[in-house]
C-alpha cells in the first residue's frame, strides 16, 4: 500500500515539476557572494566560513549567512528562502566536506577510502581535516561521487568518520592531488594567488586572503605547508544549543506547563484478543494524548512549520494543541506480572500501526513488555506529500524536521502517561478486571525502535526526561549520508534528479538539507547522548537500508562499543574492521555502558561507494533481520531493564535467519 501512495504522489510531483519547469537560458547568474575560491560553482567548497557573518549573539560568535542567490535553484527557477538556514551559527557536526577537482583519481592520490580509514591520518595524507581548537587531526574518508556521469561535475565528497565537534572550528587541506595519469594537478589560479604572497590591498582577492589567513597558519603549525596545496579553507560547526535548542526549548516550557500532572489522554478503544487470536498479545489499547502546540498552524497538519516569536524561539501557537493517536500492545504476561513501558518507534514514514508487527509482539511476549507507539509525524505516511514536494522545493523542507519536532514531543507526552502515577494505568484499559495495574510505572520507561525509529529515535532518547535506555535498531544517523547509500531512496530520487538534474547540485542540496534536519534526527544530539543516557545499536551487517558507514560513525560519535567478535574473519572489506570503535572484551562482560552488537545473516558485504546495495549481486536485504531473531530480542530485554549488554552469541560473530 505505502508504495502504490509513494508511485502516485511521485507521478504528481514529477508532472508538476515538468509543467513548471523554465526554459534552459532563464538560469540566474552565479551569485555576487560566492567564494572566489571556487569560482565555477557558488557553495563550493562546502561547508565554508565564508558563508557566514560575526554575531557575538551567537555561541560560536558566527551566524550562516546564505543568500537566495547563493542556493541551487530547482528546475521551477523558484528561489530557495535561506531563512531556516541562516538560523544556525554554524554546519551541520555531520556534515560531508564538498569540493570539485576535475580530473581528480583518489587512488593515485593516495586518498583513505571507506576501507581504510586510519590512513586518514597519516602525516603525509592528501586530504587534512583540523580541529583548530584543539589541534588535532579529524578521521574521514573521501570518495567521488558514483552517481555523477559527468566527470567534469563529479563531487569530491569527504565524510567525517565521526561527527565533528559540536561549535569547533576546522581548516580543510587539499595537497599533491593526482590525475588518473599520475599527474600533480595545479591549484586553480583564485587560490594560487590567495595562498601566495600578500596581496595589495586593491586586489580583489585581498580580503579572501585576509579571512583564509588564521586557517593556514594553523596548517602550518599543525605541519601543513602551502607548498603543493591545491584548495584550503576552513568552516565552523554549530554549537549545541543551535542545534538542540528547538526541540529542547519545546520539551521544556511544554513540561512546564504540564507540571507534575499526567498529560490529559483519552481511550478511544479496547480489543480483547483470545488466545487463539494470538497467543501473545492479551489487549491492543487505542487512544489520543493531548500535547500543546508548537507549529504554526492549529493541529499543527502536514507542511506546517515551527511557530516563532521575533527571535527565532519556538513558541507555542496560543489555542493551538496537537491530539496525539497512539496504539498500546499489552502481552498476556502483564495479566500475570505488570509489564516494562516501552515507546515503540516505527519505521520510514509509517504509521503507529507499526507497533502491531510479529517481532514487536513477540518481543512484548517473551520479556513482557507493553510497547506504545504514535505516529512520528513530520515522518509519517501523512506526510509523504509534503516530503516529495520539500526534494522538488527546498523552501519546503523545513516542515519535515520542524514537524518531526512536535512527533517527538507527542512521543514524550506518551512516555510520561505511560509512567504517571495518575497517568494511562489508572484507565480500565490497562487494568485487569479486578482492577490491578498492566503496567509497572516503578520500572521507568524504556525506547525501541527499527530504521526510522532508530535514526530518529536517539534524538527522543536525548530528550527525554524520562527515558533511561533506548534500543536503535537497524540504525544509522545523518540522511545526508544515508540516502545515497539506500535502496528506499529510489522513488524519491526520481523527484531530485526531475528538480536538480545535475548531480554535483545534489550533493549540495543533501548538505543544505542535513543542515537543518540535524535537528529533527540523531545527528545534532550523538555527540552529548549517552552523557545522561544508554543505547545499544543493532546492526543488520549488508543493510540495504540503511548504510553500515552511517552505524560506524554514529558508534564513534556515541563512545558505543563494540561487542566481539563482530564478524567472521575475512568478512570485512576494510583493513581494519571497525576501525575506531573500542571492544567489548569477554571479561568486560556483562557491559554497563552504550553498545552495538552486529548481526549477520549471511548478505553480501554493501557497495563501499555512495550507492545502494541494488540488484541480485547484494541478495537477501537483512533489514528485518535482528528483530526478528530471539537471541537478539533477548539482549535487548536485558539491556532495557538492567542496563547491562551481554553476549547472547557465546564466542562466535551475532548471526540471524534471513526473514523472508
């Protein structure tokens, strides 16, 4: 059903791109603000200081400064407004560094692939990247980009192998890049001449040279010659408060109003399941939580956006609240023993109804475990529309994070009835007919989710002041790194490539949108999660859904470790498995800290470029895989109610049955 929704709506973005599209001469001209430095495509190199403006208001005492002329225009010729953009005061922590060397062979240049990852910081490597507030070197790895046909358009993308630091400043340096012949290729004359001697003060270049100045002298120091340098340049990440604040700025004042009262619900259905009904789940419970609103438009629909007072703050729309429709599971164990509360977080752009599916039910079953669930708008089936329309129109996209916002304040609101003393356990619903309570609110509350629910839901997690440990299944974080790299890409990359038919456009526009989707995804929060929280990731290894690089650097992000072994030997491509990621050791177990344990169900190891895993050379896709194993659901249990990761796996790699 969801992709016969996704064909039609993608028939009528499609068409109304084509109708609207102008004709190829009415291409507006490069914009005035362009960095000099890379003169034949506005943006580049990406991400860039020079893209932002001194605000001592700020954090970080910088501000993104974008001009409309400065974004890449859709096929409509329709201008993209700046103004989500230009709410932060710096780049995504996650964000993939963009340049363009025509002519570029990474091979003969000696550049770290996926691969080999260490080899990023060897002292000759050709690409450096800078912490300039602490002097040290950044891992990464870089690759073209696979999807481009046109090699003088082929994005160089490089990828920080963990997020960069929250409100850290960093230098970027491209040296002794080779051709495909083996050849130095020369620096382009813009930067040649900014690297070079002081420039007069007339020269156009001048201030370029002035601004680019403090990040070449902290190459230098830091080793890093202009000698041979093809392109440098330096860019600053956005502070944790830029990047948290929305959503922490919506939990607070709506737990403040909300005292210490439980949130108001209603119960809108009761279905009592006999046991050959099903011989796990005992009651399915249906109802509605009540949650002020923070979007802009009452009941805060589809395509509505954040409200904010003149400064930027969310506020809440005065009369507006959010009716939150959720959907309880209670297992037949909890009419014997109350059960775990457990917010359930389903997968891309679903629905609540995903609470219902077998391995959440056997999970309820087996461990006793009552699991809610409410749609995770903004990313919900509701909101395929507006998700299609926001690739065709950027000015659009801002809904899509700003929504899922509110999603996860429904979900905390959910959380907090569901361990509230005067909360859903005093509802006939969720007790037994003679009146004892089905859940166990002394327990605390606990989170898993699968895909979207694990990419998500370490920014619930994050959030919430209820919360204590949270299981991210099949999970990764950044969408900016993850959609190239994923089979559930395809239809909407038809809308994309109808909207921005160049494919070095696309990389930038993915940049542009992980730049204010941070906030709306685990990618803002992975490097302050597990300071107050546990989680423990689960891998499906050759995921055609969601791109194991992304679950490493997520991993190296959080501190989460490594449970061991993790593969068979000679399964991994790279020279060092899981390079940067500690171990777990047999005598550390059982573990009291974050995780992530990977479970292999025998699927070829994914493409190690930025492309799906497509066609029968990849086999079976193992999304689905660890949830459904019972060895796996057996750690997560544990997990969730003592905190403690053991090995379920004994002294072999994790392995699940391939789920048809």
């Amino acid at each position: 059903m969801r992709q016969r929704i996704l064909d039609g709506l993608l028939v009528m973005t499609l068409g109304a791109a084509a109708l609207l599209a102008p004709p190829a001469h009415a291409a507006p001209p490069p914009a005035r603000g362009c960095d000099p430095l890379a003169p034949a495509e506005c943006l580049l190199p990406f991400p860039s200081d020079w893209y932002t403006r001194p605000d001592p208001r700020t954090d970080t005492g910088r501000r993104v400064a974008f001009d409309a002329s400065m974004l890449p225009r859709p096929a409509t010729g329709q201008a993209v407004d700046p103004a989500a953009w230009n709410r932060s005061d710096g780049f995504s922590p996650g964000s993939t560094l963009i340049a363009q060397v025509p002519g570029l062979d990474l091979a003969r240049t000696g550049a770290a692939p996926l691969t080999d990852i260490g080899r990023s910081l060897d002292r000759d490597a050709p690409v450096v990247l800078l912490d300039t507030t602490t002097g040290e070197r950044w891992p990464y790895w870089a690759e073209p980009d696979s999807n481009a046909a046109d090699p003088a358009r082929r994005a160089l993308l490089i990828h920080p192998a963990r997020n960069f630091r929250d409100g850290h400043h960093y230098a970027v340096a491209l040296r002794h890049l080779k051709d495909g012949a083996g050849r130095t290729i020369p620096a382009a004359a813009p930067f040649a001449a900014v690297a070079g001697k002081r420039l007069p003060a007339h020269d156009p270049l001048r201030a370029r040279q002035d601004r680019l100045r403090p990040a070449l002298n902290a190459l230098r120091r830091a080793g890093v010659s202009t000698r041979g340098l093809n392109l440098a340049w330096d860019f600053t990440v956005a502070s944790t408060r830029s990047l948290t604040g929305d959503l922490f700025t919506l939990r607070d004042d709506a737990f403040r109003r909300l005292g210490d009262r439980s949130p108001a619900f209603t119960v809108t259905g009761v279905t009592d399941l006999t046991e050959e009904q099903d011989a796990r789940i005992a009651r399915e419970v249906t109802g509605e939580i009540t949650v002020p609103g923070y979007l802009d438009a009452p009941g805060g629909p589809p395509g509505a956006v954040l409200n904010r007072d003149r400064n930027g703050t969310p506020r809440a729309l005065p009369g507006s609240v959010q009716t939150a429709a959720f959907r309880c599971e209670i297992p037949r164990a909890a009419f014997r023993r109350p059960s775990h509360p457990s917010l359930y977080g389903h997968g891309l752009l679903g629905s609540r109804n995903e609470v219902g599916a077998g391995n959440v039910r056997d999970m309820a079953a087996e461990h006793d475990f009552t699991f809610c669930a409410t749609d995770w708008i903004g990313m919900a089936k509701d909101d395929i529309p507006v998700v299609l329309a926001a690739l065709a129109d950027p000015s659009l996209f801002p809904a899509v994070p700003e929504r899922s916002e509110q999603g996860m304040l429904n979900a905390l609101f959910l959380g907090r009835a569901l361990i509230h003393a005067q909360g859903l356990t005093t509802d006939p619903a969720f007790r037994t007919a003679d009146g004892r309570p089905l859940l166990d609110t002394r327990r605390g509350l606990a989170y898993d989710g699968n895909s979207q629910g694990g990419i998500l839901g370490g920014a619930l997690v994050a959030a919430s002041p209820d919360i204590r440990r949270g299981v991210l299944g099949v999970t990764g974080m950044n969408y900016g790194l993850l959609l190239n790299r994923s089979a559930d890409f395809a239809p909407f990359q038809q809308v994309l490539d109808a909207a921005y038919p160049d494919k070095l456009h696309q990389q930038l526009v993915l940049q542009l949108f992980q730049l204010v989707w941070d906030r709306g995804e685990t990618d803002a929060y992975a490097n302050h999660l597990t300071d107050h929280h546990q989680v423990l990731m689960h891998i499906a290894y050759g995921d055609h859904q969601v791109a194991n690089a992304a679950a490493d650097v997520e991993a190296r992000t959080l501190g989460a470790r490594l449970l061991t072994p993790a593969l068979a030997a000679g399964r991994s491509p790279d020279a060092v498995p899981y390079w940067g990621i500690r171990r777990i050791g047999p005598r550390q177990l059982p573990y009291r800290g974050s995780a992530m344990t990977v479970w292999d169900s025998g699927t070829p190891t994914p493409p190690v470029t930025n492309t799906p895993p497509a066609g029968p050379a990849y086999g079976h896709d193992p999304h689905e895989d660890p949830r459904n194993s019972p060895a796996a659901r057996q750690q997560k249990a544990t997990f969730l109610t003592t905190g403690r990761v053991i090995n379920v796996c004994g002294t072999t790699p994790c392995t699940a049955t391939p789920t048809s």
